[in-house]
C-alpha cells in the first residue's frame, strides 16, 4: 500500500465515478481501475457497492476513507513543513468567496496581499457559506469568508472582519422610496429577490421574518447581487443588500433605505481548519486579513 493508492481511492470516493476520478487524477480508466481493485486485494475487503449506477462505499470502504485521509493529509502537512523550513515562500491559497461579497469587501485583501507576495496565487471559488464551510472542513478549501459568524463547525477557527447591516434596494417609483428609515415589518407585503438557500443570509432573513410574524413573498432567489438588481430596476420587486453595497450602486432608478434598528447584518468572517497544519502563505493571508478590517 502506498500513497498513490491512497491518493486514487480517496479521489474515486470523492467522484464516486471511476472515469470522472480518472479524469482528475491525469490517468488511464483501467489503470485507476486496477489500482482500486489491488488495493482491495490487499486489504481482503471490498471497498466500493458496484451494484448501482453511481458507485457508493461499503462499511470497509467507508472506515478505510477516513483513515486514508488522515495519511493523505500528514503527507500533504509534511511538503508543506519542509517549504516553510526552506522559507519557499511560494504557491497558491485556495479561498471561497460568496458571490454577494465581490469586489465591494474583498478586492482590499487580496491587493494588500499580493502587494508583499506576488508570487503566490490566491485561486478564488464562488459559492454560498454553507458550501465554503464544508470546503474548509474538509480540505477543498484553504481559507473561506463567509456570512454570519461564527461557524458551528468545532474544527474550524474564526476572525470577524467586518458588521454591515442590510439595507431594502427598491425602485424609485415603490411607495416605500420616500421613507428614510424603515421597520423590518414594511417589508411583509413587498415582492422579495432574496439569496439563494445555501448562503447564510437567507437564513437569517427568514429567521428575522418569522421573529416578525410574517412569512415573506420570495419572488426570486439568486447567488449573483448584479443579477438581484437588475430585477429591482426592472420593478420585478425589492431586496435586501449589505450597506457597502448599496453605497456603490450608482442608479438613479433605485433607492436604499435603512432599517431603524439594524435587524440582519453581514457579518464577514474568514475561517480555516485549525485541525490541519496551515502553510506559511495562508497564515501570512490570515494575520494581515485580521490586522486590516475594511
């Protein structure tokens, strides 16, 4: 048994499909195939049900991924250690970003960053906090901002970097555009473009409507803030948007009106597994992120 099994195993178990792991991996079907099936040879059990259409582990299978994972990753904390030894100051940070942050919150970070090291790549994937806080968790993701911390997860760590209440974008022509400030209840008969159920803030805007005793009147859910906007101006209905953002938006066809007492918040953190050993070019990202709150 060595790590290239490990490595193939794990990969399969992750696809569940030998030919899209295959894929991955930069090798022949067959041969990833005939990896598998030795390795199940060697451990006298079977590892993967083949009896369905997507493969799904066996009891065995399922025992020998999490042993497998924590080889693979003291493997990949032992070439990490000896970069920061050597002071290769070098690589690339995988980040997850949700699409609602943009360049409005995060643009800061990664130019004061780059600035001191330019020679490490900052690889940016845009999905909602749920989804980030499960890449952090297990290992797809070096670092991930997400929305409303802090994260449950035990084997995450957390730094908040920044509160920004959120404000209702409407259209000019809403009877509510003339209002300079609003009660989290004036939004019970609005026609809502709210965020998608895998980001955090839908969550909570959802919690804040049934704390209010209402159940609001989603017309549209999107992962894209432009996307959101654009449905405003298109008088298709309101939604609700971080006040950082609202203050970059330069349409004379759209209002944003605060809430008298701010009831949902974006509350961006960043978060990373502190379980795992953290290479020289992510603790730098996370020391000067804590360090410079936009």
């Amino acid at each position: 048994m060595d790590i290239r099994q490990l490595t193939c195993f794990s990969e399969v178990a992750r696809q569940k499909n030998v030919t899209r792991a295959a894929e991955t991996l930069h090798i022949s079907q067959p041969s990833l195939s005939k990896t598998i099936k030795n390795l199940e040879r060697e451990l006298d059990a079977p590892l993967f049900d083949r009896s369905t259409h997507q493969l799904k582990l066996t009891d065995a299978g399922k025992a020998f991924l999490i042993s497998a994972r924590k080889v693979l990753d003291s493997f990949e904390n032992l070439t990490s250690e000896m970069e920061d030894v050597m002071d290769v100051k070098k690589g690339e940070i995988k980040i997850g970003i949700p699409p609602i942050i943009g360049a409005a919150f995060f643009a800061p970070y990664i130019s004061r960053y780059k600035e001191t090291y330019p020679s490490i790549d900052l690889l940016l994937t845009e999905v909602g906090s749920k989804t980030i806080r499960q890449g952090v968790s297990e290992g797809e993701l070096d670092i991930g901002l997400i929305c409303n911390t802090p994260a449950s997860e035990e084997n995450l760590a957390t730094i908040q970097l920044l509160k920004d209440p959120l404000m209702l974008m409407v259209h000019k022509n809403n009877p509510l555009a003339g209002e300079m400030t609003l009660e989290f209840t004036a939004i019970k008969n609005e026609p809502l473009i709210l965020y998608r159920q895998d980001f955090s803030l839908h969550d909570q805007i959802m919690e804040a409507c049934t704390y209010y005793g209402f159940d609001p009147k989603v017309v549209c859910e999107s992962s894209q803030k432009d996307f959101m906007i654009e449905m405003v101006e298109a008088k298709l209905g309101s939604t609700l948007l971080p006040s950082r953002i609202c203050s970059r938006i330069n349409n004379d066809n759209l209002t944003a009106i605060p809430f008298a007492q701010p009831v949902v918040n974006l509350e961006l953190g960043m978060v990373w597994n502190k379980d795992n050993y953290i290479p020289y070019a992510v603790r730098e990202f996370i020391e000067m992120s804590a360090s410079y709150r936009v």
